[in-house]
C-alpha cells in the first residue's frame, strides 16, 4: 500500500514540476528522474514484469527529451538546452 502512495505522490510532484518554467524544472526533474527506476523496480518486485514493462513505457514517453539530451551526452555530442 505504501508504494501505492510513493507512486502517487510521484505522479503529483510530476505534474506540479512539469507547471514550473523550464529554467526551475531542472533540479526537481532530476529527483524525479532518479527516483522513477526506483518506483518502477518496486513495482517489478511487487505486482510483476508487466506493469513494471509499462511503467518504464509510460517513463520513457514522460522523461523523452530528457532522456535524448543524456543519450546525446553520453555519445559526445553537444546538444542544445532550451532556453
């Protein structure tokens, strides 16, 4: 039941930063970003591979530009951050 609460508090912080201009997104976008593989391989753990599988679908769709810019870091290029 707790990571029930954990997951939806998650879900709110997210929409709440995502209201944030850009500038003020980074901090708490980072935290977030850490903390959803956690969720998500508890939610493995707890319920099975199946809703994990969509969880980290439903975190790939969410964290995407995010995700590309750290992908194109890691492949030492020099993408743009928006302004």
């Amino acid at each position: 039941m707790t990571l029930l609460w954990f997951c939806v508090l998650w879900v709110f912080a997210s929409a709440g930063v995502a209201m944030l201009p850009m500038r003020q997104q980074y901090i708490p976008g980072i935290a977030l970003l850490l903390a959803a593989p956690v969720l998500i391989v508890l939610i493995g753990m707890k319920v099975g591979w199946f809703m994990a599988l969509l969880g980290v679908a439903a975190f790939v769709s969410m964290f995407r530009n995010p995700l590309r810019f750290i992908l194109a870091k890691l492949r030492g290029q020099n993408p743009q951050v928006p302004q």
